[in-house]
C-alpha cells in the first residue's frame, strides 16, 4: 500500500473533519441541555414550567435526531457532490441500450488527450453506482487516477436513478450495464486490453454478473455487492425486507432470477479467458474486492462467499473492521487501494500467469 504521502490529496480531509467535529459537539450540547431540562421537568411536573419543558426537549430531541441525520449524510456523501477536479473536461455521452433507451452517461477526459485526433490506444475505467445514486458516486475513487495515467473514464446514471428515468428496481440494468461496456469497448480509440470496471454496492454486482465474466475486462474492483441474492434474501429479518421495499427495491419472487443475477454463479476459481487468450487469466491478476463486517446493508459474508469462489489471496482483499455500506471514515485508504491496483493493471505490474 502506497503511504498516506504518496497519494494525491482527493479529499478535503480537514475540511471535512472540521464539519464533522461541529456537528459532533453541536449533539453533545443538546444531550446536556435535554438532559438539564429533564431534570427540571421532573422537579416541577405539574407547573406550567414543567409543560414548557418537556415540549422544548420534545424539540430538542427532534433537533438531535436531525443533527444525527446530517452528520451521517456527511459521512456517507462525503461531500462528493462538491468535489472539483482540475486538469480534466466532462463531457456528455452518447449511449443507448439495445432497446433503444436513452440513458445519461458522461465521459471525463484529461485537458491534454483529443479523442478527435489522437492516434493512440487508451486505457478506460468504467466505474458503476451503487442502487439510489448516481453517476458522480464514484467520481472521488476513479478520476485520481485519470488524471494521472491519462485514460478516459466513463460513468452513467442507471435506470430510475440521476437524470436516467425508470424503475431503479428494474433488473435490466444488468444487460443495460453489458450494452454499456460494450459500447466502450467497441470504440476506436479505446485499448480493449486496459479496460478496468469499478463498482459499488450494486454496481458491484453488475461489475461481478457483467464485468467479470467480458472478455474485454482486464480488471474489476468490486466494493459492498451482494454477490448472493439468494443468500442476502434469506438472511434479511422482516424489518430490513420491508425497509428495502419501502425505499423501492424489489427482490425478484422467483429464486431462478435470483441466482440469475447471483455473481457467485459467474465466478470462477481458475479466472476465465480473456479476449485472444487460451488460458485464463488468474483472479489474483484481475480482481480486486473490498467490504466493511459492519455494513448494515450487505453482510459482508457476501464478499466472503466471493472471496472464496475466487479463490483470491490476501492482498485482492481488503475487509475494514468498520466503515458501514459506504466506507464512512474508510475513503481515503479505499481510494489508495483502488488507484494502487488499476495502475497496476495499467502498468502490467500484475503477473497475468
């Protein structure tokens, strides 16, 4: 792993801390002032006073409670939204499924590449949103290394999410996510042999169901996927399936369909071949997964079971202790991993056999 002073500084890190810290010690005061307030509640309970009180805690513990919202939106967006990356021209992307149906992609480029006259083969890195977001999720991992390595990045929102309209439940964004690697990979200037996918939660795992098994994909980095419908299914209490529906997300009925989109059919222990290949080309070469054993939404035994039917040794994994769905507290070293492991791949530092 790179030092902390060898990567370039994506974050504003103490900006961010500072707000955090705020929010923080903004929530330790209202617990004292609940809690004093209480006190004198209980000392007059039938005075006037003591109504007075317990609606102004009633307010202060809605205030609370917000505060605890906020801090956590903090934490889980990590102020991606109003991320600036100097040095690179975002522009729309033209891209339609097979059906037809038009879906919002955009292309990041650096300043000093022109896809109009450039003669050379570049290397691309597709990264793929997690269920609710969109596009620019994946902005703060990817475009570090764009930047540096002078290759393209292509993003889109999926279906019902972003600006893309549609059911975000709909499972055809799996064969929506084929069409689009697809589409990259059949362009002029792109090497098909550096073509890397990155993806979160769900985009995790149309990475594993599409990415893995393409033969134009020369590295994949799967973060917080349910690589297991079936398994993630069954191990939901009532609660947490209610809440998933509540928020939009159906599981399909039938178990078919559900191992029909279970990554764990589509791995392999012994890698799979690559395009012009006649071996394949090993896990450890090409594979890169990450999860957190606290995360609420995806157990993280789901990258296990991964692990283990890729066959893949320690340094393709990294499981932090903490850090939730979306890596809170964990961005920075998440980032450092992935740009360590796509310039590798870039560099073919990996050993292929």
């Amino acid at each position: 792993m790179n030092s902390k002073n060898d990567f370039p500084q994506i974050f504003p890190l103490q900006d961010y801390q500072r707000k955090l810290r705020k929010k923080k010690m903004s929530g330790v005061f209202l617990v004292l002032v609940i809690l004093v307030m209480c006190v004198i509640s209980s000392i007059f309970p039938e005075s006037y006073w003591g109504w007075i009180n317990l609606f102004l805690v009633l307010l202060l513990v809605m205030d609370f409670i917000l505060i605890y919202v906020d801090l956590n939106r903090y934490k889980i967006a990590t102020l991606w939204d109003d991320f600036e990356y100097k040095k690179l021209v975002k522009q729309p992307f033209n891209f339609k499924a097979k059906d037809g149906m038009k879906q919002f992609a955009y292309i990041y480029i650096p300043e000093s590449i022109n896809l109009e006259n450039t003669s050379k083969k570049l290397p691309a890195v597709i990264g793929l949103h997690g269920w609710g977001s969109h596009h620019r999720e994946m902005d703060r991992y990817c475009l570090p290394i764009v930047q540096k390595n002078q290759c393209i990045y292509y993003t889109y929102d999926s279906v019902g999410q972003g600006l893309t309209p549609g059911d975000k439940s709909d499972f055809r964004q799996i064969n929506d996510c084929q069409d689009f690697i697809d589409t990259i990979a059949a362009l002029p200037y792109i090497d098909r042999k550096k073509i890397v996918v990155v993806g979160m939660s769900l985009g995790a795992m149309k990475a594993a169901v599409v990415a893995y098994p393409h033969p134009d994909v020369r590295g994949i980095i799967m973060m917080s996927g349910a690589y297991d419908l079936v398994y993630t299914k069954n191990r939901m209490s009532k609660l947490e399936y209610l809440l998933f529906k509540w928020n939009g997300f159906k599981f399909p009925n039938d178990e078919k369909e559900l191992k029909k989109y279970s990554a764990v059919n589509y791995f392999r222990a012994e890698g799979i071949c690559l395009r012009d290949d006649v071996e394949p080309t090993p896990n450890s070469a090409r594979v890169f997964i990450m999860a957190n054993k606290n995360d609420p939404v995806v157990r993280y035994e789901n990258t296990l079971k991964a692990i283990q039917s890729l066959n893949l040794p320690p340094e393709n994994y990294s499981i932090f202790e903490k850090g939730g769905h979306c890596f809170e507290g964990n961005e920075y070293w998440v980032a450092n991993e992935i740009n360590t492991f796509i310039k590798a791949i870039l560099e073919n530092e990996l050993k292929k056999y």
